[in-house]
C-alpha cells in the first residue's frame, strides 16, 4: 500500500467537500462563501501539516504514486511526437519509449521508461522495467541522435532493469553497458529529467547526460530501499531504514553533484497539479537545451567527461599500516 | 614458482585467520588439501570446479615477473556516514585485515608473455569485489594510464556489482568507468575483460562487458540480476546452470570460456593479435578530439 495515499485522504475528503459546496453555492440561494473560505483556510493548513516535511521514505513512496505524472504525460507535451519502435533484432519492449518531437521548436530525439496506469498496462509496461531489447531500441536511437545532429532529451522513470531469464539470455548487462558508455560519448547534447523513480544501472542506461534534472520528489537510488533491505540487512522488513540512509533524495543528490537542477514540486507532490509540473519541467527542459546547444561537440564532451570524472569519494592510506 | 618482487614488497598479504588445512569442493565434495588446491591454482583436482581466486594471485598467475602497482594507497572513507548491521567504516576495516588489501581491486602495469599491458584485478574477498568511489576511480585511473601509455587494457572482474553503502557515488562509477572506457576506445587500443566468478549488477553493465573481447572464466556466474532477484520476480524454476559463464557462451553473450591454466596463454594471443600490425596509416580510429 502507498503510505502517501493512505496520508493524503483527509485532505481529498475535504477538497471534496469544498467542491461539493461551491456547487451548491452555486446553485442554491444559500450564500456557503464563508464556509468555503474557512474550509480553504484549513485544507491548506492540512496540506502543509501532511506534506510539510516529509521523510525520504515517504518520498519513496511519493515517488511511486498512482497518479504521479508518468513519461508519457511529459511527452504528449512535446510538438509533434512520433513514436519509433523496435531494437530491430528481437522486438519492441513498450517499457521503453522512444521517438522524435520538438521541444520549444528545437528538434530532439526522445527515450523514456514508462510505467502504467494499471494492472493491464503495468503488465504490457513492465512495470517500467526494460529488457535488453529496450535498451538496445534505445542505443539504436541514440545512434541517430548522432547521426543526424539532434540533442538527446531522456525522462527516467524505473524501478529498474527487468530481472528474468530471458533479459538474461540476452544480456541485460551488456545493453546497460553498452548504452552508458554510449553516452558518455554521444557528440549531441543530452538533458535527462528524472522523473519518478530512478532505480540503479536500468535507470542510467538512458540516464548519462550533460544537464540532469530532477523532480524534487523524484527518487534515484543505487538499488531500491526494497533490495538494500534484504542484502545489507538480511532483513526484508528495513527498507525505511534503508531509505533513510541511502541518500536517494533530489536535495542529497544535489549536494553530491550527481543532479545539477532540481524542479520543485507543488506542495504534496506533481500529482496535485500534474498539467502544471509538466509545463514546468518542459521549460526547464528547454532552457537546458538552449544553453547546451551553444557549445561545441567537443566542449560538450570534455565538459560532461569532468562531470562524471569527479564523482567519487577517496582517502589515502599506507597499506602496511592498515593491515595491522 | 618464485615470489615476484611485487608481491614480496607487499607484507600485508594476509595468513590464514584458522588453522584451516583442508577445503572442501563445493561441487563434487571432495576434501582438498589446501596446499594441494593452491599449487593447483585453486582448481579442484577431481572436478575441475574452479574456486575464487584472490587478486594477488590472479596477478602473479598472468603477471609475466614484476608488478608495477599505481594508486596504491587509495582507500575508502565512508561518504554518506553509513551503518546497516555494521559501521560501513568497521566492515571497510575487516575487509583490510581479511584480504591484505586496501580496496576491491589492485591496478597497474605489467607484461603479459612480454606485451606491455595495463592490469586491473578485482577481489572478492574485499565488500564481495563491490565498485565503490575508489574501485571506480583506481580503474579509472588505469583506463586514463593505458592510453597516455600507448598500451592495451585488461581488466579482471570479481564483483556484486555497485557498493551499496556508497549510495549514488557508487552508481555513478559505472558513468565514470565508462566514459574512460569509451574514450580508451578511440585510441584503437585493445581493451579485454575477463569475467571470473561471481561478476554481476554494475559490473558487469559497465566494464565488464564494455571489452572488444570478452572472456570468461570456466563456471563463472555471470549476470545482472542476482539469482534470489530473479526468483522472487518471476516465480520460475531457473533453467540448469543459468547464468554460468557455458550458459553465457550459448547464448552469445562472452566470446570464449577458458579454463583457469589456459587464460595467460589465451589473453595474451588476443591481445598479441590485437595489437598486430593494423591496415591504415593512422595510428587511431575515429578520433573524436577536434
């Protein structure tokens, strides 16, 4: 169960209430605008008590909301999608969107890992869970993106690569693989937006990039609070705790320098006002892209080599001494 | 064989923390003599089952003598002040006293049958071969020194893949090792990797299968998903011997298997091969500097 919609549903009962009243303030002779001013007054005051401070649990599950905005909503944003399909080996896995649009007029190659609605198109999604032929789908458009001289615009959304047998046989590891070093030396701008979930080495198999944004109630995680659970624990029943010390928040991963941009979200999550933080995230998105767009291929990729290479933590130690 | 230079310069190799005289072989059962397994490069002598080798080991197995080690004193702070059921800075400490080493993996140069070749060699023994900020920055680091140095790269892995108790920092190695690896790539220089047991998750979906050639070590496990992931997913019986490195040579995913005895000699004819006499005047392909 997803603690944030068991959290949020006294305040739905009550906005229910006020609309239910402004409907009847409408219709009736009545004058309710006092009443609904007084329910306002504390819906907001609700909506800050619930969603005021969070704790990165609760963002996990923020994070997952049935009706968070999925890729697809950001997509159906862009001027003139056009979906392409197929890794042109093995088959098309829908868990992976690709395609070509334009954003604020420029021209963009899109990748995105899409989640469903529901149990139906959760199945025929995958979760949001690509196998090797999403991934190399993928790699094939970025291919193109090169090629033909169009920035890379990803939206990541994905508890994670899919584990099976069949991702097996065909390599998971080596599409992963493959993809991120591909970015690493794709000669086209790249801006990734984080989304949703961003879970571990499937989330960065589209996620390599030059300008990485991220919702603020986004997570990315190099495993899912789930599985740090049961293999630094033993124990499936710590994921909180998990959560907690896995620093999987937009604000944690800011201070690392691994996001360079942080979307803030309208109080109690993207959700609430999906349309809005579409938007939002679109002009972010293009703004980014304007400024990438001005350097050369090879400042961008010197640039975005400096990047990566500085992400690390290290000490200095004599072994000798260590060991002892 | 005589103890390389190198290796005698390391005193910290680690003894036996028992007094531990036989092994048993996990799978045919058979009680092997430590020493006997040793001199044996760690092979069963009635299955053939190959145990994990350490990396110093591995080293002095496809080393041809001396080991010229580099960023050897690169260890592992604690970056996001982590504690599960240990300290992470506790385990980082017992890992030290138990495999003599200071990370997951011991970089450097050497020659292989007399080709000058740059060698990473993960450990097991060290957070289960996990990459973390320093394994990720020492293979970076060899990466970045194979190509000033004009030779080819072979890297050994033994890995569960990112470290956990590193967080994101450990996620992001997989970038960072691969954006070396890639521009490694332009130079036309050979990079080889050999898949030993177990290689897996954010190993083996960065440079473990980033290698113009991949080889695999005989039974090896080899994926990325761990196996319990996998059950618990999909509910499915698993197919015999999934994701060995045989599984992995069937489905087309390695280009060969060989055996623990055979990998100096194989490595060293690819990389001989490899580094043969190229059709062309330019020295590099496909340049991507301006």
């Amino acid at each position: 169960m997803n603690v944030i919609v068991e959290l949020e549903k006294p305040l739905l009962e009550l906005e229910a209430k006020i609309e239910g009243l402004k409907k009847l303030n409408e219709t009736q002779r009545v004058d309710f605008s006092a009443e609904i001013r007084a329910l306002n007054e504390k819906a907001v005051s609700l909506e800050a008590e619930i969603f005021g401070s969070l704790t990165p649990w609760q963002r996990v599950h923020l994070a997952r909301h049935p009706r968070r905005p999925l890729a697809m909503d950001y997509i159906a944003k862009l001027d003139g999608f056009v979906e392409l399909h197929g890794d042109r080996t093995y088959r098309d896995d829908p868990a992976l969107v690709a395609g070509f649009a334009y954003l604020a007029g420029v021209p963009v190659f899109v990748l995105a890992q899409q989640k469903g609605r529901d149990t139906k198109e959760n199945l025929y999604r995958s979760f949001g869970m690509a196998h090797p032929e999403g991934y190399r789908k993928a790699a094939r458009i970025m291919r193109l993106a090169e090629k033909f001289g169009k920035p890379l615009l990803t939206f990541v959304d994905t508890p994670g690569a899919y584990p099976g047998i069949g991702a097996e046989e065909r390599g998971q590891s080596e599409a992963i693989a493959t993809n991120i070093k591909l970015m690493t030396g794709l000669r086209v701008p790249i801006v990734v937006n984080i989304v949703g979930e961003g879970g571990s080495g499937g989330a960065l198999a589209i996620g390599v990039g030059d300008q990485i944004l991220m919702l603020q109630h986004a997570i990315y995680s190099v495993a899912s609070p789930e599985a740090a659970s049961s293999i630094l624990w033993r124990d499936s029943g710590k994921a909180e705790e998990a959560a907690q010390r896995l620093r999987l928040t937009s604000e944690d991963l800011f201070e690392f320098g691994i996001v360079d941009e942080v979307i803030q979200e309208p109080m109690g999550g993207a959700h609430r006002d999906a349309a809005k933080i579409v938007d939002v995230v679109l002009a972010a998105d293009a703004r980014a892209l304007a400024s990438l767009l001005r350097l050369s291929p090879q400042e961008l990729l010197d640039r975005r080599y400096e990047k990566y290479r500085k992400i690390g933590a290290h000490e200095e130690m004599v072994l000798d001494r260590a060991a002892r | 064989m005589p103890t390389p230079n190198w290796l005698r310069r390391r005193s910290a190799k680690p003894q036996p923390a028992d007094d531990k005289l036989w092994e048993i072989c996990p799978s045919c059962g058979e009680r092997i003599f430590i020493k006997d397994l040793d001199a044996r490069l760690r092979v069963c002598p009635k299955c053939g089952h190959h145990f994990r080798l350490p990396a110093l080991d591995r080293i002095a197995l496809l080393a041809d003598g001396d080991y010229e080690e580099i960023a050897e004193n690169l260890t592992t702070g604690d970056p996001l002040g982590w504690s599960d059921r240990v300290p992470y800075r506790e385990k980082t400490q017992n890992d030290r006293t138990k495999s003599g080493l200071l990370e997951a993996i011991i970089v450097g140069f050497c020659t292989i049958e007399h080709i000058p070749t740059g060698l990473g060699v993960m450990d097991f023994n060290f957070r289960g071969g996990t990459m973390g900020g320093v394994v990720g920055e020492k293979v970076t680091l060899l990466v970045e020194e194979c190509a000033r140095r004009r030779v080819p790269c072979v890297l050994v892995t033994a890995s569960g893949g990112a470290r956990m108790e590193e967080g994101m920092i450990g996620l992001m190695q997989l970038a960072k090792t691969s954006a070396a690896v890639e521009r490694f790539g332009e130079l036309g220089l050979p990079l080889v990797s050999v898949l030993t047991d177990p290689t897996t998750g954010g190993v083996s979906a960065s440079y473990g299968f980033q290698g113009d050639i991949v080889i695999a070590e005989s039974g090896a496990a080899i994926g990325f998903a761990g196996r319990r992931v996998i059950d618990q997913t999909i509910r499915q019986k698993l197919p015999e011997g999934f994701q060995t490195a045989e599984f992995l040579l069937e489905h087309g995913q390695v280009d060969m298997v060989v055996r623990r005895a055979d990998m100096k000699a194989a490595l060293a004819n690819v990389l001989r091969f490899l580094s043969s006499k190229r059709y062309g005047a330019a020295e590099t392909v496909r340049p991507k500097s301006a």
